[in-house]
C-alpha cells in the first residue's frame, strides 16, 4: 500500500535503535524495552519548514532537559505534494529545528535529523485539521550511555 491509501506508517523508515533487557523473577523471564525519551511534536503551517512562535517557546522549554544527550529529530509532512518534494520539506523541518537547537547552544554532532516526508501519520489527512497534526517534527533524547 502507499501513503496516501494507509495512514498508519506504509513505508519501511530508519528506526530509532532500541535496546532490550532482561529481568528475571522467579523463573519467568519478562523483557523491558528500553525507548527513548520521545516529547511533544513541533508543528508547522503548511508547506513550511520555519519554525513558528509556539514551537520556539516549546523548543526554548525543552533545552535543559535536551542538553548533553543524543537528539533525534524526525521530519514529517501530510499527503499533499509529490513524495520526493514531501521527504525534502521533512529534511528542511528537522533542520530548522536543529538549527535553532544549536543557535541555544546545543551541539551538532549529537543531533541526528531524518525526513521521513509523508509516512507514519498521527492522523487521517481527510481534512486540514487532521492534516495539521501530521505537519511535525518528532524528538527523542537517548542519554550517551544508551547509544551503540
């Protein structure tokens, strides 16, 4: 199926890495998996890749617990447009908001962006509304010790 006939992520993207331990009680063996730390997504305007006034605010909020671990920032966009122009603006968002990451100090070798374009909605793009939230920029943090 494509994108545009299952909203419910079609397409094979790069996965953030996932580590796995094992917890043992009383001979059952349960697994714990072990995920990044995900926060709330950055929206953007339609065929944007600036950052508006609320995603700098949320952004400025979240650096103190952003700074001194890995950062993963995957782009998304909605349905509209053709896949390559959607993966481009994906790339362009999580370079905006890497860029004003780094603008507050951060630094660029622990920021990893993906423009993943139009993959893995959140929601339906049947309307704007719902077209809007699939409009984003997903961040995770994994502390050093969690990284390969």
């Amino acid at each position: 199926l494509g994108s545009k006939d299952n909203w419910a992520c079609p397409s094979v993207t790069k996965k953030t890495p996932v580590k796995l331990t094992v917890v043992e009680e009383k001979e059952q063996v349960f697994v714990e998996e072990i995920k990044p730390k995900h926060f709330d997504n950055i929206l953007f305007d339609f065929n944007k890749s600036q950052l508006t006034n609320v995603a700098k605010v949320k952004l400025i909020s979240y650096l103190p617990v952003l700074a001194g671990n890995q950062i993963i920032l995957n782009g998304y966009t909605d349905d509209v447009g053709g896949d390559n122009y959607n993966k481009n603006l994906a790339q362009e968002r999580a370079e905006s908001v890497k860029n004003f990451l780094m603008q507050y100090g951060m630094v660029s070798s622990q920021i990893e962006t993906n423009g993943l374009g139009e993959c893995c909605f959140l929601m339906p793009n049947d309307n704007d509304k719902s077209r809007s939230l699939n409009r984003r920029v997903e961040i995770y943090i994994e502390e050093q010790s969690q990284r390969k």
